[in-house]
C-alpha cells in the first residue's frame, strides 16, 4: 500500500514537472499585482510572452479598496483606469511608455473629447497607437474601459 502511494505521489509530481515544463516552453507569464484590482473573472490582470505584455480591460476600481467608483466623472474613471494600467505595467517593470496600442472603450463616445484631455497626459511623448470605441455596456456600468499593449524595449 504504502509502495502505491508512493508510485502516486510519484505520478503526480510528474504531471506537475511536465505541466510547467510545457507552460515554460510557451514562454506565457501571468502578471498579477495587489497594486491593480484583482480580476473580476476568470482572466489575467496582464500576460507577458517574450517581449510583448497584453494588459486586460481595466475599470475605474480602486485597488485599495476594491470598489467601483460609480459615482465618478468621466475625468476621474479615465485617471483611475490609466493608473490601474500604470500598476500592472510596473508590476512586470514596464511604464506607460512602453505601451504600444490601446482600445478605449466609450459608453458614451460624447466623453471622447474629455477622456482625450487626461488621456494625453498620460502619453506626452509618442502617444500609442488607439482604437475608440462606443460600447452599449461595460463591466459595472462603467464609463471607460481601457486595454492596452506593451513593448518592453
């Protein structure tokens, strides 16, 4: 008995060794920090593959507290979702000057001038390239939504 627990035990640690074997090969690594809200589903705060990070859609929440700010102008849901990009860039070492495309997501595409104004001052230099849009709905009810992706140099 004792000898097939052991061949288990074996078996399974095996499947782990191969497992992270084959996650290393594809060369993926999860990026998660406590400096940006925690995912509200089954997906990553930012994947890295080689040189190049995918940020996911961040929402005006707030890290610290892990709340929507519902109440929130279009100004300040624009600021608080560039710093969440801000936090998982830096978690992997990067700064918004290593982001090459954005897609912004607009409830309302009349915010667009507005989100334009703090947008800009988050990207004085080379801008990245963008891609605006309006979308009937967003996670929350929120005003903006914004992924990006970066370039480590």
């Amino acid at each position: 008995m004792a000898r097939s627990i052991l061949s288990v035990a074996v078996s399974i640690a095996m499947i782990v060794f191969v497992s992270g074997v084959k996650a290393q090969d594809r060369g993926r690594k999860v990026i998660l920090t406590p400096d940006a809200p925690k995912p509200i589903g089954p997906y990553s705060q930012a994947i890295r593959r080689g040189q190049t990070l995918y940020l996911s859609g961040q929402i005006a929440i707030d890290p610290a507290t892990n709340q929507f700010w519902s109440n929130g102008s279009i100004d300040d849901q624009t600021r608080r979702v560039l710093n969440n990009l801000a936090a998982v860039l830096a978690a992997d070492g990067l700064t918004m000057d290593h982001i090459v495309s954005t897609t912004v997501f607009l409830k309302d595409v009349n915010d667009f001038a507005k989100t334009n104004e703090v947008y800009a001052t988050y990207f004085k230099n080379a801008p990245p390239a963008r891609a605006t849009v309006e979308v009937a709905r967003l996670p929350r009810d929120a005003k903006i939504e914004i992924s990006a992706i970066a370039v480590a140099r």
